[in-house]
C-alpha cells in the first residue's frame, strides 16, 4: 500500500507540520482499505466456468462375414485377324493368232501332147496338095506359190499387224453412258477375221465381260474399222484374229 498526501494550502514552518501528519496517515489508509474492498468484492462477482462432464459413448461392434471374393473370369483371347489375300492382277496375255500352215504341193506338171503328122504317098503320085497344119494348144503353166514364211516370221508379223489394227478399233470405241455415269469398267475378247484386202468377213465375242454394254461397245468397234491389206510376207489367205477390248467409264 502507497500513502498519499497532499496539502490543501502552503505548508508552514515550525511547529504546524507536526501536527498534520496524524491527519493524512488516516487518509492513506481509509482509502487503501476501499481499493482492498472493491478487488475482493470484483474477484467475487467475476463468473467463473464450470466444468462440464462428458459422458462416455458407448460404440456398438458387430461382426460381419464377408462373402469370398469371386476369381475375375479369363478373358477371352482375341481372335487373330486374318489379312485379306492379295490379288496380283495378270496381265492379259499377247494375242497369238494361229495360222493353218498348209504344206504345198505344186501342181503336177502334164507332159506336152505333140501330135506329129504322118504324109501319106499316093501310088499313082498325084498332085501334092498341101494342107495346113493346125496348131496345138499349149497349156501354159502357172508360177508356183511362194513358200511360206517360217513359223517365228509369220508370228511376228502378225504381231506387227494387230499393233496397226489396235489403234483402230480403240479409235472407233464409244463408252456407252450408263458405263461413264457409274464409273464402270471391263474388258472383252473379239474374235475376228479378215480377207487378205482388210476386209471383215465376221466378229463375235469370243470371251465375255460380266457387263453386256462392254460387250455390245466392244464388238461395234470391231464392226465399224476400216482394216489395212495385210503385209508384204503374210500368208495370202483369210485369217482370224484376237484382241482385247478394255472400257473405262472413268476416262481412265
């Protein structure tokens, strides 16, 4: 506890300050007993907390059988996947005409018939008379045919026909228009034949397509050329040719 004192008006000297000192001690005290009271009744009145008690809580356990686990089932295996097979287109093969090979024989030759005029001599020797003889006819002989060419040549020179009658027929060619507007395409093989001046005797459709417009397309064109002679070496005889007839509706 502190004393306090104060004075109310000047202090004075001598025997006056005695006497006050009794007098601010009782002030000092009065009021620190006040400020004692006023704690304790503040430390009184404070609220204090009280403490709650808790309850234990009971949990319940149960036990529980699991159902065993079910083994995952194999899946199955993936069948392999099979590549489709590989097509090779064959190219058509070369159009090899065969051509009778006819051995020659010429001709037999006849033996010239010369008659020969016997004069016949009268007895009583008459007059001569002449008569005129008449003359024999006399067969003249035809030139015997050239031989033919030889097998390797003739096959050659065929090829080197059909390389000019090709072009021919694929100029005379006209895609009908169900082919352009479904894009379809094919092939036909015509088989023809020719007289020895390039002319056509007849055409037919020697292996067909599975569309009848490229067969119908095909043989027209064969029916509409216009042929050369055959070459200098052919054989000077009719013969029959092949060729294939390729349609694209594609314009390829």
């Amino acid at each position: 506890m502190s004393v306090l004192g104060w004075s109310s008006g000047p202090t004075r000297a001598g025997s006056d300050g005695d006497g006050d000192e009794p007098r601010v001690f009782g002030y000092a005290l009065a009021g620190a007993f006040v400020l004692e009271v006023a704690l304790v009744a503040l430390v009184a009145l404070w609220p204090h907390s009280v403490p709650r008690t808790v309850r234990p809580s009971s949990i319940a356990v149960q036990m529980v059988t699991l159902p065993r686990p079910v083994p995952p089932q194999p899946r199955p295996r993936p069948r392999p996947v099979v590549p489709p097979p590989v097509v090779h287109k064959i190219p058509p093969k070369p159009i090899v005409t065969r051509a009778p090979v006819h051995e020659v024989v010429p001709p037999p030759i006849k033996p010239k018939v010369v008659r020969k005029t016997v004069p016949v001599v009268p007895a009583h020797r008459p007059r001569p008379v002449a008569h005129p003889h008449k003359a024999v006819p006399v067969k003249a002989h035809k030139p015997a045919p050239a031989p033919s060419p030889s097998p390797r040549l003739l096959a050659s020179l065929m090829s080197r026909y059909v390389g000019l009658v090709r072009p021919m027929i694929q100029g005379h060619l006209h895609v009908p228009a169900m082919l352009k507007a479904m894009g379809l395409s094919g092939r036909s093989t015509i088989e023809f034949r020719l007289s020895p001046s390039g002319r056509l005797l007849w055409a037919k459709v020697l292996v067909p397509s599975r569309i009848r417009a490229v067969n119908g397309a095909a043989l027209a064109a064969v029916e509409r050329g216009h042929f050369p002679p055959f070459l200098k070496r052919m054989p000077r005889r009719d013969t029959t040719f092949e060729i294939t007839v390729h349609i694209s509706g594609d314009g390829s």
